[in-house]
C-alpha cells in the first residue's frame, strides 16, 4: 500500500508549534522522513489539504510538499532536533 493512501495521523501540538515557529521565522531545517530519506531547505508554510497537513519546503530542488506524519524529525541550530510524537 501506498504510504500516500495512509490515513493522516495528526502530530502533537508542540511540534506543529515549532514547525510553526521554524516556519514564520524561515528557518533552514534538515528533516528526516519515515522512509529514510534527508530533506533539507527553508520552512515556508503549514498547509492543510484535504484533512492532510503539509509542510512546505523550499530546496535548491524546488519547494517539496512534506505530510506531516511522514516527518520523523528536524532540525536547525537554533530550536535544536525534535522528534515527532503523533497525538
């Protein structure tokens, strides 16, 4: 099954706070995702489309839409790494 078709597991709010936060103040985060890939790029916008939140992320590829519940961390300097937890 396509990890596409997965039904979207909301993260907790902390999190989605500071994605908030890494997001406002554009910040470059280095992400890690469920399927073992590294993203890295500027936080531009939260999303919500079709009952699924995404980050928006700016890359040197290009802006990459991320679901929320596929990232399993990110970090900057500044906030340091935080783990995902799922509500």
């Amino acid at each position: 099954m396509s990890i596409d078709n997965e039904e979207y597991q909301p993260i907790n709010c902390d999190d989605y706070d500071n994605l908030e936060l890494a997001c406002q103040r554009q910040l470059h985060l280095l992400l890690q995702l469920r399927d073992g890939e590294s993203v890295e790029g500027k936080a531009n916008k939260l999303i919500l489309r079709k009952k699924i939140e995404y980050l928006l992320v700016d890359s040197n590829k290009g802006t990459r839409e991320l679901r929320l519940d596929y990232i399993i961390s990110f970090s900057n300097p500044e906030i340091g790494t935080i783990v995902i937890e799922h509500s």
